[in-house]
C-alpha cells in the first residue's frame, strides 16, 4: 500500500459547502514565529488550508525554492492587479456560522504578530458552477493526475507535498453578462451552458481554447478549486490555482490576457481580477503544518 504523500488535504478535497479566504499582513517590527507555530498547531489542512507569502518568507531569513510574489504578466493586454499577502487561510466546511467562529479565532490568535487585512466568503453555488450559471473547472485532473499537477514530489526543491497556490478574486458584471444574448454567452466560455459540451464552433477568443491544458508545451495543469463569492447584489470567483510550481498558471495567463499572440480571453469581456497573490502551502507532518523548511 502506497504512503499517502504529506500534502494538505484539503487541496485535494472538492469544494465544500461554505469557505473563506482571510489575507493578512505582517505588522511592522513583529515577529511571527511564536504565532506561526501556534498556527501550526491550529492547522488539520482540511478545514484550514494555510498559504505562506514570499515576503512573510524572506522576513523568516528562509527561502522555498520556487516562490516569488506575483508581478502579473509581461505583454499582458489586460489589468492583473498584484495584492502580494504575508498570509492566507482558506477556512473550508458546510456552516458559515462555523467558519465565522474559527476566523474569528484564528485571527486574535494572529493579531500580535498580523493584521487581519481582507475576508471573502465564499460558497458552492448550484454544484460548483460559477455565477454566470457555467461550469467551473471541467478539465481538472483527478487521482493521481490531480497530485502530480498540483504537490511537489519527492526529490523535488521544493518539499515533498508542498502546493503553490495562484489566487485571483475575479469581479464579474452580472448584469451585463445577462443582458448577452444566449449564444454571445455560451461563445464567451465555450461551452453550451447546460450540457457543458464544449463548442465547435466557437470563435479563438473563447475561454476553453485560451486554456486548453493539453495544448501547452508542456501541458499546463493546475487543479482549480475556485469558488463564487458575492457581497450584496456584487459577486465574482474567487480563483485559486494549485500547483507543483507557478508555471502552469502563468503559461494560461500569459495566453488568457494576450500577452501570447495579441489575443485576450473572451470572459474579459464580462469580468476581470482585483487581486493577485502567490504563495506557498507547506506540507503536513504529524498532523500539523510542517514549518521546518523555514526553520520553524
């Protein structure tokens, strides 16, 4: 029987009912050691997924090879807002209530060290379609296909079952989106919209040609574990992109905002990011955050 790799768990778990995505910062002269191990501590990497920022890094005098702060895209025709984050933590479970709680804890058990900077909720919408009513994340690899896109193997440079996450809050217009005609929508993606067959005749705009992984060289997998937001009559998708490296993920920007050939991906026509972060998602071991790589 084959030794489960020590990943958080909850990367790989499909999206749950409920979740939110708190951001923080390091405070100016703290020092976040003693609150990162009790951090650790808190962490099952089920139902709390912890993200560490190149920045919160490099002020730890550790480095993880493979990390960076996200700076958008060369060439890009569209706006890639960078957010850079010390920290993150995507609470997951099926109770908003429950997931209010824990932030709430999490957060004073951080503040001496972080300031709590930005939460989105989120939520499983319709069996985890986006607002729009489309279908998130088709071509997510599973199995052992979803490990290898998304966990460094053993041997790597990274450690074994750490995951680099790209995260992106997309605000959609909705109210533009709906008043597309039916066909200018399903185009737009490239998908029928309640088959989720994809179009034959959908123009190279569209989002599944822009981001078709298999055509990369060499392919660009990711495992996606977005998730719809909203905040009174606004709302959007929060995308998060799971990977062994950055490098998928940049490859399918560069395409999607026509920093490639001059051709941006139809969904900005409707939505675009205000954020954009990159970190680091250590490993478990014992049951905890596994912080050794950083020296803590």
């Amino acid at each position: 029987m084959p030794i489960a790799p020590p990943i958080q768990p909850g990367i790989l778990e499909t999206i749950p009912a409920h979740a939110a995505y708190l951001t923080f910062q390091l405070r100016l002269g703290a020092n976040p050691r003693e609150v990162l191990g009790q951090l650790a501590e808190q962490t099952d990497g089920l139902t709390t997924v912890v993200g560490l920022g190149a920045s919160l890094v490099h002020e730890l005098g550790a480095q993880v090879p493979g990390l960076k702060s996200f700076q958008g895209i060369k060439g890009a025709q569209v706006k890639l807002p960078a957010t850079p984050a010390d920290l993150l933590i995507w609470l997951r479970g099926d109770a908003r209530g429950d997931i209010l709680a824990r932030g709430q804890t999490l957060a004073a058990l951080l503040a001496p060290a972080f300031e709590l900077e930005s939460t989105t909720e989120a939520f499983n919408h319709d069996g985890g379609k986006d607002l729009t009513g489309y279908e998130d994340g088709t071509e997510n690899p599973t199995g052992a296909d979803a490990l290898s896109a998304a966990f460094a193997p053993a041997g790597a440079a990274a450690p074994e079952g750490s995951s680099f996450l790209a995260i992106q809050r997309w605000h959609h217009q909705l109210r533009h989106f709906a008043a597309m005609p039916r066909t200018q929508q399903d185009h737009t993606f490239g998908r029928e919209r309640i088959s989720n067959e994809e179009m034959d005749d959908a123009p190279e705009s569209a989002h599944v040609k822009r981001t078709a992984q298999e055509d990369f060289e060499p392919e660009a997998f990711v495992l996606r574990r977005s998730m719809p937001w909203s905040e009174g009559n606004e709302g959007g998708l929060v995308f998060t992109a799971f990977g062994h490296s950055f490098d998928a993920f940049e490859a399918l920007l560069r395409r999607m905002s026509g920093a490639e050939d001059g051709l941006k991906d139809a969904l900005f026509t409707f939505t675009e990011p205000q954020t954009g972060a990159y970190l680091w998602c250590p490993p478990m071991h014992q049951g905890r955050l596994d912080l050794r790589a950083i020296n803590l």
